[in-house]
C-alpha cells in the first residue's frame, strides 16, 4: 500500500486499527471514490455502541491524500453522527500536517454519553 508506516503508527496510538471488519470496507471504497483503507475504533457503554471509522485514500487525478472521518451510532437506526473529510495535496504532505488533519476532523471525547434523567426537570 501506498501509505507510510508512520501514518499506521500514528492511528494506532489513537486507538485506530485495521481490523477483519475494515477489509470490506476498503475493498468496496464504500467512502470514497479511490482506493482507501479504512482503519476503525469501537466505544460501547450505556446499552450502546459507536463506532468510527478512519479511511485513508490516494485521490491520483487531483495528487492529494483525503482522510476521511466518518462515526455511526449502530445502536440506533440512522445513526450517522459525523461524516466529514480533508484532504492534503501530495506536494504539501508530511506527517505533522496528517495529524493536523486528524485533529480537525475527530472529536475529542468519547461519543458516548452517560444517561441522563431528564424527568427530574419540572
């Protein structure tokens, strides 16, 4: 694959990794239009689960990386979170400016919250 080892090492330190799961993911380029790999992140908690799903891609045509960021309540039906992306122009790239991008694009925090009653309101 295209991708350096670092940008692994980097997603592996924020708890991303490719998994069995992912593989289909990155053979279909379910989220994006070129070839990707995906690489994913459960949290469970409170009768839930979420899930966030990082794709890495080579756009060639437009000589640039996109990183994508997409995050799915699976617990729920429609429960698309954020679905958002960034690229960096292949001329421009290095490692400080993926996690720049990494930063931007992945909330901080855990996605889920803990249950709250609001019946105590009125």
């Amino acid at each position: 694959m295209f991708f350096q080892q670092s940008m692994k090492k980097i997603l592996a330190e924020r708890g991303y990794r490719h998994s069995a799961n992912d593989e289909e993911v990155t053979q279909h380029g379910d989220y994006a239009r070129n070839i990707q790999y995906a690489f994913s992140k459960e949290f469970t908690g409170h009768g839930e689960k979420v899930v966030d799903i990082v794709f890495l891609s080579a756009d060639m045509n437009a000589e640039k990386i996109v990183i994508g960021f997409f995050r799915e309540n699976v617990s729920i039906e429609n429960g698309v979170l954020v679905n958002t992306d960034a690229s960096i122009p292949l001329a421009k790239f290095s490692l400080e400016e993926f996690e720049k991008q990494l930063d931007r694009l992945i909330p901080k925090g855990s996605p889920i919250q803990g249950h709250r009653d609001d019946s105590d309101i009125f």
